[in-house]
C-alpha cells in the first residue's frame, strides 16, 4: 500500500461563489414544475437554519416539525443511532414525528441487487414525502444512502417528465398527492446546525478525544453539490459534516489520508460478500486512520459506515491487524456530549468494538451505567415494565 | 501477473451476436443512459477512487470506455462477470468527464436481471430473503437477522444480541422499534401501498426472472394481504 502525505491547509482563502457553479440551481426547476401544477412543493418550515452548500449555495435546514424517515440499517441493527436523535430532539423540546406510514426508502436493495426500477424507487419515495405532507411534519432523512437516493430521484423526476408521468399515475392510484419536499435534509445536517445549541449543553468535556471522521459516500458524492461545506473547515475542499459537529463539542478532529475511501460497505457485499467489506473497511480505513492519527472513536453519519467500519473489525483482531477503535454516529457523540446514557440512549451493546476504554477516557463510569441498564432489563423480563421509556432513559 | 477477468470474447462466443446487441440496445435505451455516459478520456480517476478495484479484477474504467465505444461483445462480459463486483458507492461520479460508471453499471445489473441472466442469479445467491424482506415488509434488514450463523465473522456479540434480542427491542425507548422481524412498526395501509406500487412497476416481473421460488412465496404474502384489504390484484 502507497501511503500519501497528508496535504496542509494553505493560507489561500477559498470563497464560494454560487454564481459560478458548474450546475445549475435544481430549486429553480422544482418551483417552476409546481407553477405548472405537477406537483406540490412541501417548504421547509419555519424558523429554519440556513447553512452553505459546495457551491454556496444556501440549503434551509428545519429546527423542528420534523417527519423521521428512519433507517432500516440503524433501526434493526444499531438503534441507538436512532434512539439519540430522537432523544437530541426530545431534550430542546422540538416537535417531531416518528411515522409508522413509512418505509424503507429500498435503495440498499436497488444498489445491492437491482431488483427494481426507477420507476418503482421514485413512487416508493413520493409515497413516503406524501405520507410527510399528509401529517404536516417536513421530512428528515435518518439514513445517508436514503438521502443521496431520493437527491437523485428529485433530479430525474425534475428531468425526466414520463418518470413524473408515471409517478404521478401511481399517486392518483394510491389516492395521495405528488409532493416533493423543497429540501432533501439529512439528520446530520440538522445536528450540524444545532451543534452550537448542542456544545452550549455539553456536560462531557470532549477536549482531550481524538477522533476520525469518515464522510458517507452517498451524503457527498451522489448529488455533490447539495452537501454541506464550510470556508472553516478544510478550506471548504471537503464536506463539513460531521466534522463541524465534532470540532463544536470540542473534539480534536484528526485527519488521515483515506479520507475519501468508501467504508467497503458494498450494499450486496455487506450481506453475501463480506470478504471484501472486511478487507477494505480495515486495510483502507482503520489500520490507516490508527496508523495516521491514532484516533479515540470514528465517527460517522451513515448507517452502512458504522456498520461496517465497527463490525470488520472483530475477524481483523484475529489476524493480528491495528484494530480496536470504537465507531460510532455524530448523533451519539452529540448524546453522549450532553450526558445520555451510553446504553438507554446510545445502546452501546449493539456496538462490536470495545467502547469502554473510550467511555472511561469520558470519565463516566461504564460498569455503572450497565447495571442501570441490566436493572431496567430485569424488570421488563420480569414483566414489571413492558418497555423503557423515555423518563426512565433519563432517570 | 495473472487476472481472473477474461476480456476476450472467447468465453461468451458462444452467444449470439445479436443476442448480446439486444441486451445493449436494452441499456442504451434507458433514460438515464444519456446522462450517466459522455465518453471516456482514459484518466483513470474512477479507478483509483474506486474501492473494489483494489480487492477485485475490477476497472470503472474498462465499462465506461465499453459503454462509450459500445463494444457490444465487451459489454456482454463485463454484464455477467464483472458487474457485480460494483460497491454503488459511487466514489467514481468524480469523472472530469461527467460520467457516473456506477449508474452505468447500475443500468447493466437492471437488465442483467430483467432478463434473467445466469450470472445475475449466481450474484444474487443467497441474497433472497433481503429481498423477501424488503418487498414484504418494507424495512430492509431486521432484528432477528442477528443471528450467529448468518453474521459468523461479527464474533460472539451477535450471539449475544440474538440471545436478548426481545428484551433489548422493549429497552428501545421510541415506541417503534420495539419490533424485532422489522426494522420499525410500519402500518397495514403503507404495506399495502408498497405492494402495489410492486404490482405497479413490474418489480415483481423482475423477481420471477431471478428467482421463481421467491416470486412464488411474495406473490402468496402479497396477494393475500392484498385480498384482505378488498384489492383483486393478481400478479400473474
């Protein structure tokens, strides 16, 4: 393997210019189309952040009335990535939705096996905005390939007119309007707009972790120019999120040179060629990042990233490789920054990598807060509770 | 050094020519195959962003170049033998050129299993139950899919969440997720709705090409709750 020097922030000042982006606002196009009466505009609601895209241009980020389109991957594998949205939602008393109307967005199965069509992934996503619109709430999407998947159904509904056609015959059948929402809006968008609201809540001294980021492929690459930067962080040449986050809680953010690297994730080789997620996830990102920056945790923003990158490294520790970095999403840091509880909130359990010399490097005391959870568990199998709540999530 | 991708045309001579064209004119005349292919200047870009080019006999670039010159014989190849090595990650969209290789090949796998070929079927071995999952149930994986068997090289903490796995979904504080064959509480109504935008879009037409077995047990699943909800809906 070739390992390249890590480039240095220049002083050179770059300044984004949407005036001269190489594409075209899509905006433009969506606004005209519902002028034409083909489909409705869901907006953003108010009051809304405003951060700046690759080319500069201003993409609305909404504080509340969300609609959680949520993620397959982290719902049945890692619900705590989940579970500390919501809970960041609960703890400023936002006004959120969590549908049970939705479905996956299908799109880890399209990219897996392509057993679908653009046709079928477009009406799965309009069916899902619908079901927003019809409760009020806007949509905000838990999972990175969801989000860059229906970025780029927006772009072919907004090109394509049979698509629309089609689509639109589908809604009329189901009996539910076309709507697209005015913004495509990651959850950890919202999180890096908040992330000042958030460090301003912070209970956890972060100063003294060292962290990696990995950016999801389908957040920056699919529809590049609807990600987030920022002139603040890496000279605005890279995506700002999750980053940004980090640095606000304080977190030394360290850089390493396979940044750009997918995580080997693979959609189909996670499930049926594992062989390769493993290989990739470690030789190209965690022996490399342990290598270059010798990091605390990884933190990341897509469901398939945390997956992968957390548990290739179980089969890896066998064959002696530099392994043993706990990995987890930018919502759990947030979390965890502002005192939830490593396994009501986090759910840590369902983590691989050993998390608990990092918890202990937090000052909190993880055997502690295990028992807390085993107690509340007792009393479920018990039968004294049916579930955990959120005010015993917070007890 | 040796690779395991034969390029020449010899292992597919067989095939008939103008059986390898139908298949290509197939892709050239999807939608997306203007907007995903302007040509190839031979940079290499693609290739060295490309994560399964490192692990596998893989190039972005070779299928770019094939699809622009439409190297009918070529295409017919890289359709059964290498596509699906692809991860979709879709680092490859960096092209100076403004191709995008990964929804090239994302074309190509569609028709591969449109047409039900061997190569897609032998790719996709082992991946139905994914696709009965999601097409059945509308979330893509579950709960109860940690299962020790299935995730051997997780180690012994998926035993050990398959193990607490009902007590664990109810330690969930949103309500939810308490569910443990899907990913979330979806309603009977949305399920509904996505069979027939299935019904709809000939999805399950695909589904019957790549694996009769799984067609036969969705169309059960399907019809059924179909028939319940007072849809007369057939999926022959």
């Amino acid at each position: 393997m070739i390992h390249l020097p890590i480039l240095k922030a220049t002083d050179r000042k770059w300044e984004t210019d949407p005036s001269q982006a190489p594409t075209h606002d899509l905006k433009d196009e969506i606004f005209q189309l519902e002028k034409e009466g083909e489909w409705i505009v869901q907006r953003v609601p108010e009051p809304y952040f405003e951060v700046k895209t690759k080319y500069g241009r201003i993409k609305k980020i909404p504080l509340e009335k969300t609609w959680h389109h949520k993620s397959c991957g982290q719902c049945g594998h890692i619900p705590g990535y989940s579970t500390s949205i919501f809970w960041l939602n609960r703890q400023f008393g936002l006004d959120y939705h969590d549908p049970t109307n939705q479905t996956s967005c299908t799109a880890w199965n399209y990219y897996a096996s392509a057993t679908s069509n653009p046709e079928a992934q477009a009406a799965v996503a309009i069916r899902n905005f619908a079901s927003a619109y019809k409760t009020g709430y806007f949509p905000l999407i838990h999972c990175g390939t969801s989000f860059g998947h229906y970025k780029e159904v927006r772009h072919a509904l907004v090109h394509q007119p049979e698509l629309r056609r089609k689509v639109k015959k589908i809604m009329d059948r189901l009996g539910l309007p076309f709507v697209i929402p005015e913004e495509i809006v990651h959850y950890s968008e919202w999180v890096y707009a908040m992330r000042d609201r958030i460090a301003e809540r912070q209970v956890i001294d972060m100063s003294h972790i060292v962290a990696t980021v990995h950016p999801a492929c389908h957040y920056h690459k699919l529809i590049e120019e609807d990600a987030i930067y920022s002139e603040e962080i890496y000279g605005a040449q890279r995506t700002a999120i999750v980053t940004g986050t980090l640095q606000a809680l304080g977190v030394q953010v360290k850089d390493y040179s396979t940044w750009f690297d997918c995580c080997g994730f693979g959609f189909r080789h996670i499930l049926v060629s594992r062989d390769f997620s493993r290989s990739f996830a470690v030789q190209r990102k965690i022996e490399v990042m342990k290598e270059e920056a010798n990091p605390d945790v990884v933190v990341t923003h897509d469901t398939g990233c945390v997956t992968t990158l957390d548990q290739s490294q179980f089969a890896a520790k066998a064959h002696g490789k530099k392994v043993g970095v706990p990995v987890m999403s930018d919502s759990q840091m947030a979390a965890l920054a502002m005192g939830a509880h490593p396994y009501k909130v986090l759910q840590l359990h369902w983590h691989n990598t050993n998390n608990k010399p990092f918890l202990e490097k937090l000052g909190i005391d993880w055997k502690k807060k295990w028992d807390e959870f085993e107690a509340e568990c007792e009393k479920i199998r018990k039968g004294e509770k049916a579930y955990l709540t959120w005010e015993d999530a917070d007890a | 050094m040796e690779f395991a991708l034969d390029l020449s045309a010899n292992k597919y001579a067989d095939v008939p020519y103008e059986e390898k064209e139908r298949l290509f004119n197939e892709m050239k005349s999807d939608e997306r195959w203007p907007h995903v292919l302007y040509g190839c200047y031979e940079c290499g870009i693609c290739v060295a962003s490309c994560p399964s080019a490192r692990f596998y006999d893989f190039s972005p670039r070779i299928i770019a170049q094939a699809a622009a010159r439409e190297d009918v014989d070529l295409l017919y190849t890289l359709m059964n033998d290498s596509v699906w090595d692809c991860s979709q990650c879709f680092s490859c969209d960096r092209c100076p050129r403004g191709n995008s290789p990964g929804q090239i090949i994302t074309v190509m796998r569609e028709v591969a299993v449109r047409n039900g070929l061997q190569s897609a079927k032998e790719a996709l071995e082992g991946y139905g139950r994914i696709i009965y999952k999601i097409m059945s149930t509308g979330t893509q994986v579950s709960p109860d899919m940690l299962q020790p068997n299935a995730f051997p090289d997780w180690g012994g903490h998926v035993n050990e969440i398959s193990e607490h796995l009902e007590v664990w979904r109810k330690a969930l504080p949103p309500e939810t997720l308490h569910t443990t064959e899907t990913g979330w509480k979806v309603d009977e109504k949305t399920l509904i709705e996505l069979y027939l935008i299935w019904h709809m879009t000939g999805v399950m037409d695909m589904i019957e090409q790549i694996d009769e077995g799984l067609y036969m047990i969705l169309v059960d699943v399907m019809e059924e709750r179909l028939e319940d909800a007072g849809y007369d809906v057939t999926f022959d």
